[in-house]
C-alpha cells in the first residue's frame, strides 16, 4: 500500500490537575468532586491528546480568494497555510500540460474577448455531452499563454474580478516549482495533487495526459511513494495504469451520482455508488492509496437541505486501507447546508467551520476547500487534530 504522507510531529498533551489523596480526610469536609466526576465526555474528550491529522488541500488553490489555477492563487493559498495545492490538468495542442478547471475555457479566460481566436470556437463531445466554446487542445502553449486568467464565478466571488486579466495560465511545470520554492522558503512540505481531467477523450485525440504528467515528476525526483503527491481521477483506468507504472500516491475522485466515464465508454455497468461500497473500496484500495467522495457521499443531506449522520463511506475506506479526502468546502451560503446559512443571499458567507467539524468528527483524512485559511483556522480550532508537521 502506497502511503502519501507529509511526516510526523509530536503533539502537547493537555495536563489535567491531580487530586492529591490525604491519608486522613476530615469527617467535616464535603467530598471533593474530582475531575473525572464532574467533566462531561465532551470535555473529557478535548482533554486528550490529540490523535490524527488532516490535510488542507487548497482547491485549485485559494480559489476564494483569485482567480482559480493561477499561480497567484497557489501563492496565497500556501501563505494562508495550505498543505497542499491542487491543479487540474488538461493538455495544449503540443502536448503541454496546463491547469485549467477544464478544456473549455471561455469561462476561466478572456479567450471569448480575443478577435484573433474567434474562430476556434467550436462544439465537441467531452465525455459524452456536446460542449461549445474554447478548448485547450486547440491553442499551443505559446498562443494560450497570451490569454489571462478571468474570476469562474463573478456572481459569488465579485472581489476576484479585480484581478481579472492579471495572471496566464501556468503550467504543470510552473506549479511543481512553485511547491518546490516555496517548500525550501517556508521550511516545510507544500504537497501537490494533481487531477487529470477527461483522460479517455484525451488519449481518443492523442494526447494522453499520463506520460507528460510522469515526465514532471519524475525531473524532480517525485515518483515514489513519499513523493509530495496525490494524483487524482474521476476515471480509473488512468490510474489504474499509473498504478502499474509508477508508484506515485493515487486518489480515486467519486461523484454522489453518476459513474467513470471510462467505464461507460466501455460499458461497463459499475457507477460510483459501487465503487464506494465496501467491496468496491477494497478493490480500488488495489490501485490507490486513497479515496475522494462528494461532500454529500459523506454527510448527505435531507430534503430541506439540512446536514443528516455520516454514512459509512469513511469507515468502509479505512477498513479497505484506504485514506478519505472530501470535496468542496467553500464558505458561501450557496454551498452551505441550509442550517448554517448566514442569509438568503447566496454569496454571503457562512458557518463554514461547523460544516468542516462535521467532516472532521466525520473521520475524513482530507478536506478540499476553495478557502484554505478557513480549513487551517478549523484544524487548529478542533480539539481532535492535530496540524501537518513540516518535514
């Protein structure tokens, strides 16, 4: 079993006052309650030691904050505390590897207000749905690099479109030295967990994102078990391929719904409800070293929208050897259960932190979160856990 691990430190051990015991008490004085008689199992639970770490993984940096996938935003997330930061990659036309949430990049560019690209406009099958816009794979590297980085969500993030227009598109290559700078700078491991995206249609147009993704990790020495890395795919042959070609930590994403595509494509009956059953976690603990479900696969919600108990998809992946991140945490009411909504408004934000205590007492091993500093903050809060160490 691979292990993707950031290293070990010790933790503090809350002290508890002793009573000390008098050989001869005083018939006249009440008895004096002692600490384990008077402390609730709440309190007497955050008296102990802490025990387990979880990891912050800053979701296509600190998306929150700038721009997604941009060097910008990885920067941030790693001064806010982010032990990980997490690019999605798709592929240029020269088979260069870029981070971008998907190929179609009219919605995270400024590729839509460029005279010069308006007839790369075009419909294409990703993943058995029709798409219409710009595609990465149609740009060089060169010619995409000429495009800025644009806020996906102006309607709920309106203080990131000041920074619209200001940073390109980096590279995989670009976000690995960033890691690797900054890791030196700061004195402890900035981790990387990179998401392949639509890998069967890339390989169907030749450009299989696995060999230059390997070719990276492997210039900088990380193609090992202990690499800094956590690669990551809705899919499961690519990794299962990985699996066989290199010993890098892999990360099986699952969806609430739904299936792999590269199972559909090749008919494949299996959906991601099996695979996060107890025998579909033993099997994909065959290939990967962790687990990525969907907020909901976690703590799904009732009908109002309400958070309800955790189901046993995170006890069954322990069992199965395998570690648990989850996906998204963000701060906004629109992603919020309706419980812990600030307002009506969408935008504003709101208990954030009793949704991640929720997936900590939860046992997840990982938290994505477009706001990394909130993660951090909520680590340190919880009496549980304790932090990533610096290696």
């Amino acid at each position: 079993m691979r292990i993707f691990t950031l290293g070990i430190v010790l933790a503090v051990m809350v002290a508890t006052p002793s009573m000390a015991a008098g050989t001869t008490p005083a018939p006249q004085a009440p008895e004096r309650p002692t600490l384990k008689k008077v402390v609730s199992p709440v309190l007497k639970k955050a008296l102990k030691k802490p025990t387990r770490q979880v990891t912050v993984i800053a979701h296509r940096g600190a998306s929150g904050y700038r721009p997604e996938h941009t060097l910008a935003a990885y920067q941030l997330a790693i001064e806010q505390g982010a032990d990980v930061i997490e690019p999605d990659l798709v592929s240029t036309s020269d088979g260069v590897l870029v981070a971008r949430h998907e190929n179609e990049i009219s919605g995270t560019t400024d590729v839509a207000d460029r005279p010069e690209f308006a007839d790369r406009r075009t419909t294409k099958t990703i993943d058995g749905r029709p798409v219409t816009g710009w595609f990465t794979e149609d740009f060089t590297l060169v010619e995409l690099r000429t495009l800025r980085a644009v806020e996906r969500l102006p309607e709920l993030r309106p203080g990131n479109t000041l920074y619209d227009g200001r940073f390109q598109v980096p590279t995989f290559d670009e976000i690995i030295e960033l890691a690797r700078s900054e890791s030196r700078r700061k004195g402890r491991t900035i981790g990387i967990a990179p998401e392949t995206k639509h890998p069967t249609y890339f390989t169907e147009i030749g450009l299989d994102l696995t060999p230059p993704l390997l070719r990276s990790l492997r210039r900088v020495g990380w193609d090992h078990p202990r690499s800094p890395v956590l690669v990551q795919s809705f899919e499961t042959t690519n990794l299962r391929e990985l699996s066989r070609i290199s010993r890098v930590p892999l990360l099986q994403l699952t969806s609430a719904t739904g299936a792999p595509y590269d199972l559909v494509k090749a008919g494949d009956p299996t959906t991601y409800a099996d695979i996060m059953s107890p025998k579909g976690l033993r099997e994909v603990a065959r290939y990967a070293d962790w687990v990525g479900p969907e907020k909901n696969s976690i703590i799904p919600r009732d009908a109002q929208g309400r958070l309800t108990s955790p189901s046993p998809v995170v006890r069954d992946a322990h069992r199965a050897g395998l570690r648990v991140s989850v996906y998204t945490v963000r701060n906004e009411n629109q992603f919020l259960p309706t419980e812990l909504r600030s307002s009506a408004n969408p935008a504003e934000q709101g208990d954030v932190r009793a949704e991640l205590f929720a997936f900590f007492d939860a046992g997840v091993d990982a938290v994505f979160a477009d706001f990394p500093d909130t993660a951090v903050k909520a680590r340190k809060a919880h009496r549980s856990l304790r932090p990533v160490p610096a290696r």
